[in-house]
C-alpha cells in the first residue's frame, strides 16, 4: 500500500514537474550550476486542464486567464503550439448552439496574435476534429501566417471544406495583411459558389486590388464568372427598387444581396473596362438604391468615364451615401460636381449621423426620416477653433423597435468649423434613444463644458495615439 502511495505521487510530481520544457527556456541547474537539469513546467497544460473542467467557475476563471495571453505575445512557439493542439479537444462547458464557437476558438484566436510558419502542419492535423466556428478560426489564421506553404494549405483546406464554413467565416486578417496573391487568386474567386465565403472573397479581392497586389489582367481572368454573378443579384434585385422610402432597402433578405452586389459593383473598378462599361452604366439607370449607384459611380470613376449628373445628384441626396460620395470626389478634386445643397457642413453632419445610427448595433438602418434642429458652437480656445455641434432628430416607422418613441434625438460632431466642410465628427456622434419630447434641445446636447472637455480627453487620446 505504501508503495503504492509512493508510486501515485512520483507520477503527480513527473507530472507537473518533469515534463520537457515547453516555454523554451534554458532547464535550471542545481546551485552553482552542477547538478540535475530542472526543467520548467508548462503553463498550458494547467490551464487546458482548467478549462476542460466541467466546473464552470473554474472554467470561467480559465478562459479569462486564456483571453489575458491575447495580445501580450508571451507564449513562445513550443508553448503556442501546445496550446493550438489542445483546441481540438472536448471542453464540456460549451454550448453547442454558440455560433461564435467555445473554448477551442477563443484558444485559436490567441494563438492567432502570433501566426507563425511552425503552426501549418499542426492545424492540418487537429482540422478533422475541429467543429464549425473553430475550424473557421483556423484556416483565417492559416490566411495570416506570411508563408506559401500556409497559403497553400489555406486554399487546399477550404476547398475541401468550404460547405462546413459558418457564415461567420472571415477573412479580415489576410485583409489587414495581405500576401502571397498568386496563391490566394484566383484560387478564392473559385469559392464564391459557396454562401459563407462568396462576400469574404469578394471583399479581399478588393484589399488586394486597393492595394495594387492584384491587378486587372489577373482579375481578367474571372471577369465573366464575376459579371454572371453580379447579374444574379441584380436580376433579383431591379424587381424589388421603390421610387420613395428607405425602409423596403432594410429587410434581410435585400441587404444580403444588396451587399453582395454592392461588393460586384466595387469590384469592376479592377476589370477591364471593356467588360463592366455596359453594367455599370445600366446599373445607373435600373437601380433607384444609392448604395448600389455609388459603387456604380465610383467603379466609372475608376476607370476615367464621365459620370451621370443625375445620378451624382441622387447619391448626394441620400444621406446614407451623401458622405461616402464626397469624400470620394474631394479625393479627385471633383467635389463641385456634388449639388452645392449637400456640399454643406449641415447636409454632411446628417450623413454622419445616418451612418452612426445605420450600424448594427445601433439603429441597424437608416432611419425614415430625419430633421436638424438646432446647431451648437463651441469655441476651443485653441488651434482648433470654433466646434459645430449639430443637434438632429430623427424617427423610424413600423414594424422597426424604434418606431414606438416617436422622434427620437440625435447629435452629429463635433467638426471643426475652419476644416469645413468635411465628414470628420471627431469621434463624437451618438445618440442615446430618448424621446425628441422627453428634454430641451440643450438638455439633449448637453453642457458645453462637458461637450469641451469630452473634446479636450479625445484629442488628448488622439495625440498619445500618434506618438506611439
């Protein structure tokens, strides 16, 4: 029996104590430098442990624990690998139906901060066993590790796998660094058939073309699988266009393929214009929808054509494109071409606002309509000058959450009068939902003082930023 004891705890300590040591440290030596080499414990099997337990305050210790390694680059590539192993396991916390995926994604995700070449032939062997969100974790930090084998085993995996991809799949770390394009194109334009990665393949398409890494004579080569597409969705689109209103363009199913078009329609810019001039042109005079006419334009633009007046003046009108479209002309110093009445400091703050509450996780839309009600200046005392502060608001109508409050308010800016007009509210658009009738204008916007001194902590912020 007691030998037996003996037996257990030699085990336990070889356990934690003898295994190779996985950090890559030099093994510890005995004082003075003689003696047995020691060598370090890992820090990942503990942790993987912890967080395969089925306690779930031990769990949810462990994955804090997990998420403060994101980012620190601390592990070293013996213990990242060790960790990456360990996602493929079974974690009995995890709920099934999370579709943004356990344990064994969040492990991946902070692996991801440090993609390296080593990490290829191990996501190749635990792919079989990952589930849905993770595999999809894995083959996007396949995507960022700056290798051609990685690359290869990236396009290689996809293809075999790509009807398994969620529709979560994202490609937006080879966005943020792209490389290899002869590898990744036109092997992921061949993809586009499948939902899930169709618009993650379009819009990296367009990074790389951005960026000058892909270029017309390659894109060439799928310009009539990618017209045959664009086709699809505007024939399913053009049936569907309203002469009046916003709201019929925010039902699901229009902006899934308004999307995908508007990515088409951006991508022609790097076709050859023999092949798009029709489309494009057609898009202007069929589509009534201004996202769809922009990208239109500006893909014209791209390519040197002349463009439509009329079609000009009906994105501008639009204050969900009215900003996107200045913007994109003042860079060609074609700005005068926008009609003067959205070439203002007002009719700008408006789109501003308008793109501020058409994020998902706010408005989620544009709203039916919307009013300025009044504007605010706010003298810095400094370079800056004097600030605008434009007061809106704004309402949506059924079956929209939004509908039941009525007017609702809203404040644009601030912009800095002596750059106007431009579309830089400096970070301090929002709105907080309440009723337009539940509190003065000014009590709506705000004290100056705290208006002056969000502003000074922002620029502040922005400075420390710059310096680093």
């Amino acid at each position: 029996m007691r030998r037996r004891r003996a037996l257990v705890v030699c085990a336990a300590v070889c356990l934690l104590t003898c295994q190779t040591n996985r950090e890559g440290a030099p093994a510890r030596r005995g004082e003075g430098g003689r003696g047995p080499s020691i060598p370090r414990v890992s820090k990942v099997r503990p942790l993987v442990l912890r967080l395969a337990s089925q306690d779930e305050k031990q769990v949810k210790a462990a994955r804090a624990e997990l998420r403060s390694w994101e980012g620190a680059k601390a592990l070293s590539a013996s213990a990242a690998i060790e960790l990456l192993r360990a996602s493929a396991g079974v974690f009995p916390t995890d709920d099934e139906d999370d579709i943004e995926g356990g344990i064994g994604t969040e492990i991946i995700d902070v692996v991801a901060e440090t993609p390296r070449p080593e990490y290829r032939p191990v996501i190749e062997e635990i792919f079989p066993r990952l589930r849905g969100p993770a595999r999809n974790a894995a083959v996007n930090l396949l995507s960022a590790i700056d290798d051609p084998a990685a690359a290869e085993s990236f396009v290689r995996l996809l293809r075999a796998h790509a009807p398994e991809m969620s529709e979560l799949f994202s490609l937006e770390q080879l966005r943020d660094h792209p490389h290899h394009v002869d590898v990744f194109f036109p092997a992921l334009l061949d993809l586009t058939w499948q939902p899930a990665i169709a618009d993650e393949a379009y819009l990296t398409a367009l990074e790389f073309c951005d960026k000058g890494l892909l270029t017309k004579d390659k894109m060439a080569l799928r310009a009539r699988s990618l017209l045959a597409a664009y086709r699809t969705e505007r024939d399913w689109l053009v049936p569907r266009q309203r002469p009046r209103g916003v709201g019929w363009m925010w039902t699901d199913d229009y902006q899934a393929h308004r999307h995908t078009a508007s990515f088409l329609l951006d991508l022609a810019a790097c076709l050859p214009l023999s092949e798009v001039e029709s489309n494009l042109t057609f898009a202007l005079l069929s589509f009534r929808d201004p996202r769809l006419m922009y990208f239109a334009l500006t893909s014209l633009l791209a390519h040197g054509r002349p463009l439509s007046p009329a079609a000009i003046a009906t994105v501008a009108a639009s204050a969900e494109t009215r900003d996107l479209l200045f913007d994109k002309l003042k860079e060609k110093d074609l700005a005068e071409l926008i009609p003067a009445r959205y070439r203002t400091q007002a009719a700008l703050a408006e789109s501003n606002m308008v793109a501020w509450l058409a994020y998902p996780t706010e408005l989620g839309r544009v709203p039916d309509q919307i009013e300025l009600k009044k504007v605010v200046a706010v003298d810095t005392d400094s370079d800056d000058g004097i600030l605008d502060y434009y007061l809106f608001r704004f309402k949506t109508l059924p079956p929209h959450w939004a509908a039941k409050k009525g007017w609702i308010a809203g404040v644009a800016g601030p912009f800095v009068r002596k750059d106007g007009p431009n579309t830089d509210a400096n970070g301090g658009t929002f709105s907080e939902f309440e009723r337009w009738d539940a509190r003065t204008p000014d009590e709506h916007l705000g004290s100056i003082r705290e208006l002056l001194d969000d502003w000074r902590k922002r620029r502040k912020e922005s400075s420390s930023s710059d310096d680093e």
